[in-house]
C-alpha cells in the first residue's frame, strides 16, 4: 500500500471500508509479508547448505 504511494483517503474510497477496517486490512497485510519473507530466507538458507 505505501508502495503504491496512495493515502488511505484514496484507498478508503477505492475498497469502499472504514477507518478500522482500513487499519486491520494493512496490518493483516504487512504481517503477511513479513511472514513470507522470513519464509523465503529460511528456504534460501536451506538449499544452501
């Protein structure tokens, strides 16, 4: 979301949700991709050995 350099006015009008949902959305979000990216390290770890 902050990639696509939008504030969350825009996303708001554009998903159609509420301050609160807007919030859980992008904390959902940036867990996600925290998670996937110590996955992908853990696995780049392990085919290396």
């Amino acid at each position: 979301m902050d990639s696509a350099q939008l504030d969350n006015q825009e996303m708001k009008s554009a998903l159609t949700c509420s301050d609160e949902e807007l919030e859980q959305a992008k904390f959902k979000l940036y867990k996600k991709l925290k998670q996937d990216k110590v996955r992908l390290d853990f696995r780049a770890s392990s085919t290396l050995e």
